[in-house]
C-alpha cells in the first residue's frame, strides 16, 4: 500500500487561531469559559476543550451573567452579539478574518441598496452568521433550483456573496446561472470562498486521479471537509469522511491500494497521523506526502484577548 498525503491539509489560519485564542482563554480564566456553538466544526477538538472544562452553548441565555463568551470562527449575527451584551458578558469574538469580510461586504451592500443573493448551505453557522447582517437584503441559495425561483426584477439592484467553504466548482455554477439570469449582478471585490478551502479542494482535485480510495480527516458537520469527499466521489473514488481511525474498515482497501489522505480546515494533525500509523501498521503503507501549495496565512489573536493579556 501506498499513502498519498495531500499538503495543503488540516487546519487553517482561521482554524489555528480559533483555538489558539480558547486555549489561551482557558490558560487565563480556567474552566469558566463558554463559546457559542462549537469553536471549530470538529469533534476531536470540540471533545479536547469539553474535557478542559470549556461549555458549547446553542443559546446566550445559557451563559450565566457577566461570564466569558467566547465567539465561533464561523461568526455570529448582531442579534447575538446584542443579546451577549444584554447580558453583560465579556465577550472575546473568534470570528474568522475572512468570515468577517463577507459580514462587512455584505453590510456594505445592504447599506447601498442592494439585494444580495448569498450562495451558501441553510441553516450553516457561517450563513446564519452572515444573514443576520441584513436579513431584509439577503436571499439564500444553495442550489441551481433556488437561483430559477428568484424573482427579482430583471434590472434589479444586486450582489451576490458566498460561504467561504463552498465547492469552487459547484459555487462558480451557480454564480455562471446567476449572471446568465442577472447580468448586471454585483460580484465581491474580492473571492468569497477562502484560500484554505480553495488549496485543499485543489490538492484533492489534482492528486485523487493517483488514488484507489481517499481518506478524508474531518467531521460530518464540517462543511469544507464534505466538499472534500464530494470532489473524490465527483471523480469516480471511494471516499470516506472520517473522525479517525477508529472508524476506518479494513474491507475499503486492499494491500496494493493508493490511498490519499487529506483533511478539512478544521482536523487536527493528530487524527491525520493517527490514520497513517493505522495503515503502516496494518497494510504495511509506505508514506509520500505531496505539497501541491504553500500556506503562509496566520491571523492574530482576537484584539479584546490582546488586551486581556496585557492587563493581566
Ligand atoms: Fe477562515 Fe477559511 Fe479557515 Fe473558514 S476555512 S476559518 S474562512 S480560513
């Protein structure tokens, strides 16, 4: 067997500082932390910080009064933000940098009088995020059904935005249907979809052809880590979106397989080499790990934690 390792792979700027920012968190103020919804959509990390004594909430009202709220890198909405206030909490905001460009794109748009069409998966904490930024201006789409059933006037005023970890190529489909149906629709300055989705999605693109079956490191509510399966499945691979690998079956490969392994955004290099172990170990897999690009992204922490960690 051999193991084909995709680099780029795991975790991303946005990624490394969400969590860099909660363990500092939990360095300075122990286990009295709570962050709104999961800090990164995965279970390994999600389970590390739990044990920790970090709380997951769904709802503000759960925080108790004046306690620390840590934000999600997948952003939140001003009513969030709003209700954190209501309640006197101390908030530390682990939003993305690139998640929040697309609030600011899109508050920037609705203030101008546009209607925005947002490409991105209902109910995603990203989009939820994004949309409560102007919920009068924004519709959702998701699929080439969605941009038919728009009915705005055919001059109407418009933009489009995207989640960041769409599918390069399922997105620029929708985005060719919205031009074709809209042509003066406003396009963002800049790529919504982020470089770490976009990196990964290409290695995957360029590397599953040398692959019998792909291995993909992530959760199943990670968004950019099911598009990384979808890409194997669309190029005719097995392929198999795994927490680690206690969930691998032996019956996917046999000894004379190439296996790809690549991870989303948000999986932590542990699971990786936890899964390459498992396969030099039981199949006796050689390891060639193959750099289609080179990542030097970093964000920094949070300001109001950079504050904190002055004073303290
Ligand atoms: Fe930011 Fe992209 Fe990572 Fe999401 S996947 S946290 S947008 S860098």
């Amino acid at each position: 067997m051999k193991i084909l390792l995709a680099n780029p792979r795991g975790f991303c700027a946005g990624v490394n500082m969400a969590i860099q920012c909660l363990e500092e968190c939990v360095r300075m103020f122990g286990d009295n932390i709570h962050v709104y919804h999961e800090i990164v959509h995965n279970k390994y990390v999600v389970e590390r910080f739990t044990k920790l004594g970090v709380r997951f909430v769904d709802e503000v009202s759960d925080v108790p009064e004046g306690a620390i709220l840590v934000y999600s890198a997948h952003g939140v909405s001003p009513a969030i933000r709003q209700q954190a206030r209501d309640r006197k909490l101390q908030t530390i905001d682990a939003t993305c940098p690139l998640v929040t460009k697309v609030h600011m794109e899109a508050i920037r748009y609705a203030r101008q009088g546009y209607n925005i069409v947002l490409i991105g998966h209902e109910g995603h904490d990203e989009v939820v995020g994004t949309m409560g930024e102007a919920p009068e201006s924004i519709t959702l789409v998701d699929t080439p059904e969605d941009v038919e059933k728009l009915s705005f006037a055919p001059d109407a005023k418009l933009a489009y935005l995207t989640q960041t970890t769409l599918s390069v190529e399922e997105a620029g489909r929708l985005i060719a249907k919205l031009k074709e149906r809209y042509p003066q629709i406003e396009s963002p300055p800049k790529e919504d979809i982020c470089y770490a989705t976009t990196n990964r999605q290409h290695a995957v693109a360029q590397l599953t052809e040398r692959a019998d079956v792909v291995l993909v490191l992530g959760s199943q509510n990670s968004s950019n880590s099911q598009r990384l399966k979808e890409i194997a499945k669309s190029l005719g691979r097995p392929a198999y979106l795994i927490d680690g690998a206690g969930e691998i079956q032996e019956d996917w490969f046999t000894e004379d397989n190439n296996v790809l392994i690549t991870a989303g955004a948000s999986a932590p290099e542990v699971v990786v080499q936890e899964v390459v172990n498992y396969l030099k170990t039981t199949f006796n897999a050689e390891l060639e790990e193959v750099v289609t690009r080179e990542e030097h992204v970093t964000f920094p922490l949070p300001k109001e934690l950079r504050q904190l960690q002055l004073s303290n």
